[in-house]
C-alpha cells in the first residue's frame, strides 16, 4: 500500500480484481468503502479480463506488475481512480504505466497525485530505471497529469505522445 496526502493506493488481488470488473459495488463492499461513481468500462474491461487477469494467475509474473491499483480518498472512502503497469521491467528497466480517474473525480488532481505515488514506489524497485506513459494527442489533461510528475515528451506517433521519466540512475533512452 502506498500512502499520499489525501490517497492509499493498493494494488488488487485477483478476488478483489474480479469484484472490481462484476460490477460497480461489490469491491467496495469488500473493502468497506462508500460505493462510488466507478464503472469499468472499456478498454479497461477488455484488458483486465484478456490480459489482467491470465497473468494474476501466472505464479511466474510480479503481479504488482500486472495487476490493477486503486486510489482510494481517504476522507470521502471512494475509489477515485485506478492505473496499472503494463508489466515488469525489460530488459533496459523500462515498465510502461497506464492511468485513469472516474469522471465524478476529474480535475481534482487525483491522478498527478496517484502516479506520484506509483513512480515513487517503481523507483524503489531495483529493476526499475524508467518508466514510460502514452497519452491520445488530444488528451490534454492526461499529458498535464505526466508534465505534474515530472515526465517529458520523447516522442510523437500517429496518435500518440509518448512520455519518459528516469530515476537518479536511469539513463534517457529512445524508445
């Protein structure tokens, strides 16, 4: 668990994933925090349940790595916002972040707040040297979240900007 200011982020087990996806109270119930305004929707659903999912069950993988993690308000017991690695560390120290904030909670700063927390806590990782985010090229508030925590733009694609942020001993590299 991670704690920041007004956030405790946990990452979800597989029984609580599954709650998380069956519908939009049982985890909280689980967890006894407020229902709230979260709905799982795609592409999350998809990729929680074609990706998420098989690899929780795979005793081979990290599943802080490939599970999904929740920002709960402290003060209001609601899940805010969810985000997820994209899997462990390659071979260069790299793990890819992916991030979201129920619309109800949009604009509050959540998601700069949570992804701090996140960064802080893959750094402390000894495999972990970089991580990198994309964000839709018209998806303003998402690149200010990255800005906020301190990523810069490396690259652009057809729809995509691409992000990177290095520890202390992480060296810049291209993708």
């Amino acid at each position: 668990m991670i704690q920041t200011p007004r956030l405790t982020i946990r990452p979800l087990t597989l029984q609580q994933l599954q709650l998380h996806v069956a519908d939009s109270t049982r985890l909280e119930a689980s967890l006894g925090l407020q229902p709230g305004h979260r709905e799982v929707t795609e592409p999350l659903l998809s990729v929680i349940t074609h990706f998420t999912v098989p690899r929780l069950k795979d005793p081979a993988l990290d599943p802080l790595f490939h599970t999904i993690w929740i920002a709960v308000d402290r003060d209001r017991q609601q899940i805010v916002a969810d985000a997820k690695f994209k899997g462990e560390p390659d071979e260069t120290g790299t793990v890819e972040i992916g991030y979201g904030t129920y619309p109800a909670f949009q604009g509050q700063g959540y998601m700069t707040e949570m992804v701090r927390g996140l960064l802080e806590w893959a750094f402390a990782q000894p495999r972990v040297l970089r991580v990198m985010a994309d964000t839709d090229a018209d998806n303003l508030a998402s690149q200010r979240v990255l800005q906020k925590a301190g990523f810069r733009f490396v690259e652009k694609t057809e729809e995509l900007l691409w992000w990177e942020l290095c520890n202390k001993n992480g060296a810049s590299q291209q993708r």
